[in-house]
C-alpha cells in the first residue's frame, strides 16, 4: 500500500498554489492547468498516472506546460525543479524521497500534496504462473503480507517526508485498519 502520485513542488512555493488548494489540502490540477499559463509541470514519459490526472494532462502532453523525462530520470526531474526550470513534479512521495536522501539534499526542501479527484493509494501486485507452483508461491507470500501488513507500512512511512508520512498514516489507518506509531 502505497501513497498515489501527486505534486511535487519546492515547500517555499506552497503560497503560490493556495488558491488551487481544497479544504483537504489536495491540489486542483484541473483548475491549475486552466489559470496558469506559463506553467511547467515533469513528468514520466510511459507513466500512467491515474484517469483523473491524465485527463488533466492530457490536453497539455504537447505542450512546453509537461516537460516529459525518461521514466527512470527522478534524478532529471529534480534537478529541473531545484533549478526552478520546471514548477513542479508529478510523481510517487518516495521517489523523489530516495533521491532527496542518496543527494544528500535536506528533505524538507519539497513537499507533496495529493491531486484533487486522484487516487488515494497505490497496491503492490506479486504475479506468478497460474500453475499449482504459482498459486502455492502467491498463497504463501499473502500469508506473510496479511502477517507484517503493519511491517510493511512502517518501512514504506520511513521513506516519506513529514506530510507524506502523517497523509500516509491517515489513509493506511482509516481504508486498511493499520495503526502506525508515532
């Protein structure tokens, strides 16, 4: 379980976006796309972000508003947005946390805000065969998984900044029942 792709943008800009903002804190990606016209947006060339923030991009994909790098590049983007070449990222919580953390950039230098009408959270899959084989394997790695549920969501939290992780700790506790610590 997974925080969902969102906007990624540098913590000091966060009033520049308030009036795109909900009451949840969510950003209005459609209003924002409407309004702002000399906004640029990285995102993954190949990846899908979810039907609300496709269609929301989807208009502007060829356009200078969407700078579109490799689906591997997070290392591009952020260098892009810490350059102020783009405004902001779309992209997983993590992803830009891991690169924050191995560039020894300090985390709290960016924060994350969900896209308004977007997925909540994202599931991991295993796949195996559909032979006796794969179904033994997938049968035993569910055991573990419904085992360390909690395990796993703790490990996932730590790699989140400070909003990530409180947003993160609110959704696996209300859809999932997993009570994080402090």
């Amino acid at each position: 379980i997974g925080l969902s792709n969102g906007i990624i943008i540098p913590k000091e800009k966060t009033e520049v976006y308030e009036k795109y903002m909900t009451p949840e804190k969510e950003l209005d990606l459609h209003s924002l796309l409407k309004q702002e016209q000399n906004l640029r947006i990285g995102v993954f060339s190949g990846r899908n972000y979810g039907h609300s923030i496709e269609n929301a991009i989807s208009a502007f994909r060829k356009t200078k508003t969407i700078q579109e790098r490799s689906k591997n590049d997070s290392v591009a983007l952020l260098n892009m947005l810490l350059r102020q070449r783009i405004n902001m990222i779309l992209a997983l919580p993590m992803e830009i946390s891991y690169v924050l953390r191995e560039s020894g950039i300090k985390e709290d230098a960016l924060t994350f805000f969900p896209v308004k009408g977007g997925e909540k959270f994202t599931m991991a899959y295993m796949a195996c065969p559909g032979n006796e084989w794969g179904r033994e394997v997938i049968e035993k790695i569910n055991l573990i998984i419904r085992k360390k549920r909690s395990v796993f969501a703790e490990y996932y939290r730590d790699w989140l900044d400070k909003s990530g992780a409180e947003a993160y700790k609110k959704l696996v506790g209300k859809n999932f029942g997993i009570q994080l610590a402090e």
